[in-house]
C-alpha cells in the first residue's frame, strides 16, 4: 500500500530539484503524477522514466493562464481527475532592494506569486470535483522571515504564505487542505548553479556549499531535496487529515534563533 495510491496530483517545476523529488517520490507511493515545467526536454525525461501509467509531462508556465487550462485538461483526459497539486515552480534573483530593476521584481513576482495564485484557482475547483484532496504551496525559510538581498523573492514567500492561509479558509468546506512548505538552504541547481556551469569545477562547488552551511545551520549541513519531498508527501497525504492552513519550516534548525558559539 502506498500512502498515495489512487491520487492524481499535479506538480509544477517537476522536471528538476525539489519537484522532481516530489514526483519521484509520490509516485513510488502510488500516485499518478502530472508534471508541469518550462523545462520540456527534462521534464518529458522524467515522465518517460516513471512510466505511463504513473506519469504524465505537461509543457506550462505557470504565470501563463492559458498553460493551466491545458495542463488541466490534459491531466484529467490521461487520468480521469486531479486531487492534489504542489506548486513548487520558483525563481530566485539576487539584489539589494535599491538596485533591483522593476521587470526584475515582476519576473519574480509572476512566477511564484502569480503562479501559485493561478495553480490554485485553475486546479482547485477540479479537486473540488473530484471529492476534495490536497494542495501543498513551496513557500520558504524567506517567506517567514527576511533575509537581506533576496527582496522579491522574500516578498513572494511571504505571499505564498498568506494564498494559503486565505486558501485553507476559502476550500475546506470543499474538502481541500492547504498548507505550504518553508525550505531552508536545500541541495538543488537554485542554491548551487555551479552544479549546472559545465566549466565549474563541482567537487570546488559542493566543497563551498558544505562549508557555508555547516556555519550557518544549527545541523550542520544543506538540506536534501528528497527530505522536502517527505515533507509534501506527509502534507499530501492522510498521515496530516487535521492540518489545514501552515506553513511547515524545514531548515535543519536555521530559523530557530542564533547562537552565538
Ligand atoms: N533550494 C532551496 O534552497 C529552496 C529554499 C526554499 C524554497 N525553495 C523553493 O523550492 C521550489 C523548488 O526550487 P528548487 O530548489 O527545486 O530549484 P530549481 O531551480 O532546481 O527548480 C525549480 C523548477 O521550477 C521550474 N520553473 C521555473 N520557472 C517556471 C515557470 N515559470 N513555470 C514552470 N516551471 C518553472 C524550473 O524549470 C525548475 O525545474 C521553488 O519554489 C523555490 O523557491 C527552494
């Protein structure tokens, strides 16, 4: 038995890192994964890799309405309903407030806020349809408190927070749970684009990641993309049937306060 089986649930930026954990992971147990990317060539790998009957790739932007209407489409005529999603597409641009361009800003914007705006308002009602189910939203570590030279992204965050808070308000009399993950530093090409830059030297790469975070981390270490899967794949399931509405910190430790040795 699988903690997922006969569910269909929808990940968005599957095709790598976190999502492509999450779709690795869901469909071991037991789900039909329908995987959303602008990354069509990884992302259709990773489907023909799951199989078929498990998988599904599905080409989307996730700021682009029209996508979510086809991508809903085709996840219901391949597997007949959807009744979960996580989205988890992002984008992280670093500079200082003052300096950061206007088109910058919106980029980021339209992305993770407007993305996951648009995922719950184009799939909720399907899983409504369905009978109820999940949604989990990838906030951050960033979305709950600052963190300096990241602005647009953390101003997001804290926006995906609250479309969940208000989502979990607004669907649980349709039997959807809403609730978000808040990763810390986590193992994926968004924290280390040395291990995408074919002229780095990744044993250099991994070397700095290691260090920086063993300082900075109360456990030592960045976290790994299959442990923030664990956590939607808990929040997707009915391991959490009382959960509705949190945000979940995964961090190895960072958020809970500073110590000074
Ligand atoms: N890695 C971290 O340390 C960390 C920490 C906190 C939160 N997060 C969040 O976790 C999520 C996953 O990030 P990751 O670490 O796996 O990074 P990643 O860059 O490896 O993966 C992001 C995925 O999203 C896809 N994507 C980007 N823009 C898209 C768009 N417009 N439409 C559809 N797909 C799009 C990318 O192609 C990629 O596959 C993001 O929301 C990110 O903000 C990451």
């Amino acid at each position: 038995m699988g903690k997922l089986d006969g569910r269909v649930i929808v990940i968005t930026g599957a095709a790598r890192g976190q999502g492509e954990q999450e779709a690795r992971l869901f469909a071991a147990e037991g789900a039909r994964v329908v995987l959303g990317d602008v990354l069509k060539e990884q992302g259709a790998a990773l489907a023909a890799e799951l199989g078929a009957e498990r998988a599904r790739f599905v080409p989307l932007d996730v700021a682009e309405e029209g996508d979510w209407a086809a991508l809903v489409e085709a996840a219901e005529e391949a597997f007949g309903k959807i009744d979960g999603l996580v989205n988890n597409a992002g984008i992280l641009r670093f500079n200082a407030l003052v300096d950061t361009p206007l088109e910058e800003f919106q980029q980021v914007l339209s992305v993770n806020q407007t993305g996951c705006f648009l995922g719950i308002r184009a799939v909720a009602p399907r899983i409504a349809a369905a009978g109820g189910g999940t949604i989990v939203n990838t906030a951050s570590y960033a979305g709950l408190t600052g963190m300096a030279f990241v602005g647009a992204y953390a101003a997001t965050k804290h926006a995906v927070v609250g479309l969940t808070r208000v989502a979990a308000l607004e669907l649980a009399a349709q039997g959807i749970r809403v609730n978000a993950v808040c990763p810390g530093a986590v193992d994926t090409p968004m924290t280390n684009p040395a291990a995408l830059d074919p002229s780095a030297d990744p044993q250099e790469a991994a070397r700095a990641v290691d260090e920086l975070y063993r300082k900075l981390v109360p456990l030592g270490r960045i976290g790994r993309p299959e442990e923030v899967a664990r956590l939607a794949l808990f929040l997707s399931g009915e391991d959490s049937s009382y959960i509705t509405g949190q945000p979940f910190v995964i961090d190895g430790g960072w958020l809970a306060g500073v110590s000074p040795f």
